[in-house]
C-alpha cells in the first residue's frame, strides 16, 4: 500500500509518483532538512509575474492577477493552510516537483491529458491518453489525423467526438500560428500569460491551465478540480450561500459584492490565500486518487479539520486510513 499505515511516523514517506488528473506525476526528492509547515520547491523561488507579459499579452484578471473575488472573507489564513498541510502530509507524504530539465513532460501532452480526464476517472482518462499516444506518435499526427481516427483510441474515456473537436482544433491552432504543433514557448511566459494563451481554447478552462503552470511551467498555481472545490467548502473554505447573501446586502457597491461560488472563483480565492510554497504539494495530496486523501475522503464523505486534527466523516483520519487499508486487503 502507498501510505505509511500502522505506526504512522511523524512524515510519511514521501510518494514517488502522484496520479491526478490522468496525469503520473513524478516527486522530487525530499530535502534532508524538512517539515510539512514549511515545503520550499523551485516554485516558491520564482520572480512574482509582470503584468506585461513576455508575449506582449495583459495579465488575466482573478487570481493570475493576485485578488480575492471575496474581499473580506478571512478563510482560509496562511496558517489554517499551513496546518492543514503538515497534518496531511503525516500521512500521506509531501509531494514536491522534481528538477531539471531531463524529466519535463511535453506541455502539450499535459493539455490533452487534462482534456481527457474531464467528465471520467483518473483511470479511464488515463488509459484514453496512452492510446492516442500510441497511436499517434507525434502531436503533428493527430492534427492531421481524420477525427474517427482520434476518437476510436480515446472512445474509452467518454465524450470522444467533443474532446477529439478541443484536441485537434488546438494542435491546428497553434501549427497555423507558430508554425509547429508545441506549446513548449510557454515555458518563458508568465502566470498570467500562460492563463491567456490557453483559456482562448475551447474546452481549456482555468483548472486546465492552472495543473499546465503548476506541474510543467513551474508557476505556483492551485489548480481547482472537483476534490479540492468539495474539500473547501466541507472546511468553511468558500463562503456559505447564507454568508454571500448577508455580505451582499451590506455591501456598499458592486464591486464590493461577492460572486457565486463556482469552481472558478473558488480557484480564484484559494490561489489569492494559499501560500505559494503550499501549492503544489497541497493540490497533488487533496487530488491523487492513487496515494492522497480522495482515497479515503470520496465523494460521498465529509472532510472537516478542528484542533489541528483532520476528521473524515467525524472520525480521525488515520482512523478511516487504517480502517479502508484494511478492508482492501480483505
């Protein structure tokens, strides 16, 4: 099993693969010198993004940008994060990025990994891009492939005619315009730039772009799937419906009015609050479906953090760690 069940060491071992969004990620090392309070990666020693671009395209509005779309609401702070991570990260390991350039992952296929995986699990998107990377060797090959072609070897992961539509118009896209079918020049773009080259594509959203920045660009971004967006609106994380109407009826102005809370201006807030260090780690420990906690905190689970203990459904998590563990070796 890949957690560290039964004594529970103070750190667990650290994962060396995470498996979210139909993407393997491989872990760096782990510095001999570490605690899950404080995860220094080569992200969190990047220069802040210009808001002008090395495109010469403006910064994305949001996040990319630095705001909060709920000004005034104080969760969660730097430290309800920072602990949230280390009680995690006892148990199911920090995750850090590896380093140099030997390991980098084409960014393209990150985008159509991601593509892949939405609307179906990590498994059956995952299997959907070995196909099509079997089958088509080169990205090149997949634009000028004919569409029955890409959605026979994708059929397995569901919604093929409309993912092969997003897939091939991007890699068409980017070949009309730059003249090869890459998007590796985004590697020297900024956060916000990176938000704007790809959110232009159908079928690339800000969760998309934002797992591209955090796991390939080298941007802290925190990406919002379906686990995380769960998980902080079960933690008080996101403002409650009767929070937004009460807010709203005091404020002052427009702009002081908060929006709905969606996905999107849920990875707005979180990518506003979350310490960058934070980010990376923290997304791949509340999104591997493989070694994180939605191996034991599902869909059909609470998640909740008071006193500095984790709890699924009331109870300690090492608790229902050890309890699932169990049970699958039955």
């Amino acid at each position: 099993a890949p957690l560290g069940f039964g004594s529970f060491p103070k750190m667990a071992p650290q994962q060396k693969r995470s498996f979210s969004h139909g993407i393997e990620v491989a872990q760096g090392r782990k510095p001999s010198k570490s605690s899950g309070s404080r995860t220094v990666s080569k992200q969190s020693s990047r220069k802040p993004s210009s808001k002008r671009t090395a495109s010469g395209a403006p910064a994305a509005a949001g996040a990319a940008a630095g705001g909060s779309p709920f000004p005034g609401f104080s969760r969660p702070t730097a430290a309800d994060v920072t602990a949230l991570h280390k009680a995690l990260a006892k148990v199911f390991g920090e995750r850090r990025p590896t380093k140099g350039r030997s390991r980098r992952r084409d960014i393209l296929d990150t985008v159509v990994g991601t593509i892949l995986s939405q609307n179906t699990t990590n498994t059956n998107s995952h299997a959907a891009f070995t196909k099509l990377k079997t089958k088509f060797k080169t990205w090149d090959l997949v634009r000028v492939a004919k569409a029955s072609a890409v959605e026979a070897e994708i059929r397995c992961g569901g919604l093929a005619p409309k993912k092969t539509k997003y897939i091939q118009h991007i890699c068409r896209t980017l070949h009309k315009e730059r003249g090869e079918t890459s998007l590796e020049y985004l590697r020297k773009e900024s956060k916000e730039s990176v938000h704007n080259l790809l959110e232009r594509f159908t079928g690339v959203g800000k969760k998309t772009v934002a797992i591209i920045n955090l796991f390939d660009v080298g941007h802290p971004d925190m990406a919002v799937d379906t686990h995380v967006f769960r998980y902080a609106e079960q933690l008080g994380w996101m403002p409650s419906a009767k929070q937004r109407d009460t807010h709203n009826a005091r404020a002052v102005s427009a702009k002081e009015r908060w929006p709905v809370v969606t996905r999107d201006t849920c990875y707005a807030h979180l990518d506003a609050v979350f310490p960058d260090r934070l980010k990376y780690s923290m997304h791949l420990i509340l999104t591997d479906t493989r070694g994180g906690l939605p191996t034991v905190c599902t869909a059909r689970d609470s998640l909740a953090f008071e006193a500095g203990a984790v709890l699924v459904n009331g109870r300690p998590l090492r608790e229902v760690v050890r309890e699932r563990a169990a049970a699958r070796k039955e």
